[in-house]
C-alpha cells in the first residue's frame, strides 16, 4: 500500500476535520494510505549537504506521495526536489496562489477577463488607477478576503493604508454577487456551482452566499478547457465573474480548493476523482 502524506496547517486541520477523514477512507479504499501531517511539525532543509525531512524533529521515510492543502509553494517545490508526488504540484502552487501572476499567464491563452492593473507594495499609485468603483485584492489573499470594494478616493485610501502584499486592481463592471467556480480534477471538468450573494458583493460561499448547480454551455467548456490544458492541474477550483452581458469573465485559480459548494448541491464525489487520479499519476511515473 503506497503512504502518503495529506499537509494542512493546525487551525485548518480543526475546522476541516470531516474533510480530511473522508479523504482518507477514499484513499484507503483505493489501496492508498495516507495519514495527516502538520506543517507546524514539518522541518526541512540541508543537513551534511543532503536534503532533509524531519517530523517532529525525528528522520522519517519519504513517503510516495504528498497532497499539499496550504499555500507553500516552496515545501511543494523542495518535497518534489526529494522525488516525492506532489499535489498540487508546485508550479501550480507558485503560479495560483499569486493572482498578479496567474493573470499573466491566463492572459496567454487570450481568455476574457475584466481589466487588471498590478502593484507591488509600498508602491502604491498617489491617484486611483481605474474609475470607481473598482476592486482591490491583495495577491496572496483567498476566500474572499483582503479583497476591497473601492467606491470613492476615501475608500481607495482606506484600502492601500491596510493592504501589506503585492495587489491588482480591477474594473468592477461586471455583476456583482455572482460568479461561477469550475471544478477541475486533473484534465477533466468536474462541475461548476453558480455563487450568488444579495447582500455582499463577494459571492463566496463561506461568507454567506447561496449556490447552485450550473449547466456549462459547449462554448464555455471549449474556453475552460483551454485552460485545463495548458496547466499540469491536480485538483483546482477556476473561478470565473459574470460580465454584464453575461458572459464569462477569468478571475482566479484556487490551488487549495474546497468542496462545500459542490457537495452541497450534487452528489458528485469529488474526492473520489481527486484519489482516483492521483492513484493513476504515481502507478504512471512508477512504470515510466
């Protein structure tokens, strides 16, 4: 039986513990056993000019793989270094949790999204750089937050007095309270949930949104997918804003993707697929 580790961070693995049981009976079920890691008790570094891995301070066995479930592209990038699965691996790490740079590179694939302007910190513009109103989100931010609906030049100082990382701005001439998250399990398109707010202009679902099963249209999936394969995915969440003509407009990629929203609303056992895949992926580099 392969081991894996499944890393979270303390206060995730609280408020996610039902998450992470189901997800390791569906790996035990497909002959896969992983066991929850704490990246608090995670060291690693080079010691006698060798990589090492310590849990707990105590030299462990590398394990085959590992599915990463915090925002760290450098331990993805160093447990890939010591041959071991990653998943998500770190590229999609790097690339997805940093907003300015996954727009860069969405912007390859000529995918429509609203307008996006990047800045680094401490460096902010003296004068708003979009109409109002626009949005502001710090580029590391997720789940909605340090996210800021900009109105005035009031709002727009209050914003950059608070932000402390990179950030883009936005144009917010789209449907505000709506969006769409696509599910993406390696190059398949999973589903999608329609997020929809009536008293918030983030439409997530944790902040108090509503959802609900959304049918995508064949020109939409061929623009997802387009996407899809341009990137080496394990398992994401591609969120999209909905343009005053209804249209889809690009606007993130959540690397460490729940599944509340499309569990709520389907039956569709994303965990399985997740497992399923990354079962395919270690038998497939094992036999290369």
């Amino acid at each position: 039986m392969k081991q894996g580790w499944l890393i979270y961070s303390g206060s995730d693995a609280q408020t996610n513990q039902t998450y992470i049981d189901w997800f390791i009976k569906e790996a035990e079920l497909q002959d896969l056993n992983l066991e929850l890691i704490l990246r608090e008790d995670i060291s690693i570094g080079i010691v006698a000019n060798e990589r090492s891995i310590k849990i707990n301070g105590k030299s462990v066995s590398k394990p085959a793989f590992v599915v990463v479930r915090i925002m760290d592209p450098f331990l993805s990038l160093y447990l890939e270094s010591c041959g071991i699965a990653v998943f998500n691996p770190s590229s999609i790490s790097r690339v997805c949790n940093d907003k300015a740079l996954t727009h860069h590179c969405i912007s390859k694939l000529n995918i429509p999204m609203v307008d996006t302007l990047f800045f680094r910190k401490n460096n902010n513009p003296a004068s708003p750089p979009l109409p109002y109103p626009f949005v502001a989100k710090e580029t590391m931010g997720r789940g909605g937050s340090q996210v800021y609906y900009i109105e005035d030049h009031k709002g727009w100082e209050n914003a950059v007095s608070v932000i402390t990382d990179d950030f883009i701005v936005q144009s917010s001439n789209v449907k505000l309270g709506k969006d769409l998250r696509v599910f993406v399990v390696g190059r398949e398109i999973v589903g999608a949930v329609l997020r929809e707010s009536d008293h918030d202009f983030r439409a997530n679902f944790k902040l108090g949104g509503s959802a609900k099963l959304y049918t995508l249209s064949e020109q939409e999936k061929s623009m997802i997918q387009k996407i899809v394969n341009h990137f080496n995915f394990g398992m994401v969440g591609i969120d999209f804003l909905i343009g005053t003509d209804d249209g889809l407009l690009f606007n993130e990629i959540e690397d460490v993707v729940g599944s509340r929203t499309l569990s709520a609303v389907s039956n569709i056992n994303i965990v399985w697929k997740y497992v399923t895949y990354i079962k395919t992926t270690i038998e497939k580099r094992n036999s290369d």
